[in-house]
C-alpha cells in the first residue's frame, strides 16, 4: 500500500477523516519542504567550501612560483656583483683583469643555473631532431649526419629542452666532377 492509498481510505472510513488526512498532508509537505531546505543549504555550504578551496589552492600554487623566483634570483646576485666588479674594472682599463673578471662570471653564473638543474646539450656525435635543430647540411669528410659544427649551445632544464642545440650537419661529400 502506498501513503496516498492510506490516506485515501482513512478519509473514506473516519468521520471527520478529511480534516486529520489534510493535516497529515500538511505535516508531509512540511516535513519535505524542511527536508529540501536542508539540502540546498547543505549543497551552497559545499559550492562555497569548493570555491574557497580553488582561490587557496590558486594562492599556494602563485607562493611557489614566487619562492622559486626568489631562490633563482637569490642565487644570481653574487653574479650581479661580479659583473659590477668587471665594470669597474674595464673603467680602469685593466684588460688583463677585466678578462678574468668577465671569465669568474661566467663560472658563477654557469654554476648557479647548474644547481638550478640545467645542462647543456650535447653535440658530438649524430643528429638528434628531438635535442638539435639543424640550421644548414655541409659538404664533409665526417659521416653524414652528424653534428660538424655548433652555432648555438642548447640546454635542459631536468628532462625538458628549454633551447635545442643550433648546429651544421654533415652532408654527403661532394663527388668530384670529371
């Protein structure tokens, strides 16, 4: 039996059964009105949850990226004063010290995007399409297909190419005419 089935036979059998069957209506769609307000309040606590999650989530992820900024450029300033000392240097028209200047440089700088986790490509041997971009093919003794001269270093940071190796490649030689 279903509750309409109930209902309907109680107002059938009872005198005044139409006034207590109206009421217990009543108490039905109250009980069920109180039912799908607690619901919809529940699901807009859970949307708003949600939504503050995703604008922390969205800071957390802005924080790291800031502190490893901050870590990169940490590491760049003692490179920064040393070019500031090879400026100085080349002011006092020192060659000799402005050359070993430029050189320690060049090391502190190479040895903090190092610990950063970069690496330089390699270039001997054959032609890689993945690492190397091939920018001319020469006539050469070498074998065809390998790397004969590099025009621009690439590098690697961890297992992603930030920049292919720019390179010549060895072409077939050229057969003599005659």
């Amino acid at each position: 039996m279903t509750d309409e089935t109930t209902t309907q036979e109680a107002v059938e059998t009872a005198p005044g059964g139409a006034v207590e069957a109206e009421q217990g209506l009543e108490q039905q769609l109250e009980a069920l009105t109180a039912e799908r307000d607690e619901y919809l309040e529940r699901l807009q606590r859970l949307a708003a949850e949600f939504d503050n999650y995703r604008k922390r989530a969205a800071r957390e992820q802005a924080d790291i990226v800031t502190r490893a900024n901050e870590r990169l450029v940490k590491a760049l300033l003692p490179v920064l004063d040393d070019l500031e000392r090879a400026l100085e240097a080349a002011n006092e028209h020192e060659e000799a010290t402005l050359e070993e200047g430029v050189r320690l440089v060049h090391r502190a700088l190479g040895d903090a995007l190092t610990k950063e986790g970069l690496t330089e490509i390699e270039t001997d041997g054959r032609f890689d399409p993945h690492v190397h971009e091939a920018l001319l093919s020469q006539p050469s003794e070498a074998e065809e297909g390998s790397v004969v001269q590099v025009l621009q270093k690439g590098y690697r940071l961890g297992d992603r190419v930030l920049r292919p190796a720019r390179v010549v490649v060895a072409a077939a030689p050229e057969a003599p005419e005659g």
